[in-house]
C-alpha cells in the first residue's frame, strides 16, 4: 500500500518526517491552487492508495481550541464569490454552486 502525505509547508510535518525518513510526502505551498496543481503532478507520475492532506490551519470556530486536532468532512472556499455594489456574496448564497454536491 503506498500513502502520500500532503502539507503545504515542511514545517507542518516535521516531526512526522523525523519519525518516518522515507515516507512519500509533497511540499506543495501555501494555497489551494498552487496545493491542487502540485498534487496532480504528483500522482499522475505515481499512483497511491491514500493521499493525507496534513498540517496547520486556521478556523472562526469558537469551540476549537488553539492546537486542537481535527478531521476535515467538508470545506467551503471562503474567497470564491462575487463582489457587487460594495457587498460580498459567495457563490453557494448566489446559486451559482452547491455546497453539498461535492
């Protein structure tokens, strides 16, 4: 079975890479175009099993605390949207997409 282990920056695993020298892993950095474009390079020259998306990231979630582990089921890209008459509006409020297709 071969694992791919993803992060935008080495930082982020680290001790990961420490405790496991010879895992596959990608650098890709920072950004989910640049993160997306360097995954596909990836695994259209290797095929994997299980590809795991690891590192830091932020939150407006109250509830979470600093440091606190989660697991990621759904994601909303907070900067695709429109911009119109000085008022911000993503495009799941303007139809355009559903947030629970993908």
């Amino acid at each position: 079975m071969r694992i791919l282990i993803v992060s935008a920056t080495e930082f982020e695993i680290a001790p990961f890479l420490e405790k496991y020298p010879s895992a596959d892993y990608l650098i890709t950095g920072v950004g989910a175009a640049v993160s997306m474009y360097q995954l596909t390079k990836s695994i259209l020259q290797a095929e994997y099993n299980w590809v795991i998306q690891a590192g830091l990231a932020g939150t407006m979630a109250p509830h979470l605390s600093l440091g606190e582990v989660v697991v990621v089921s759904k994601d909303r890209f907070a900067d695709v949207g429109v911009m119109e008459q000085h008022k911000w509006t993503d495009v799941f409020a303007q139809g355009l997409s559903n947030p629970n297709k993908y």
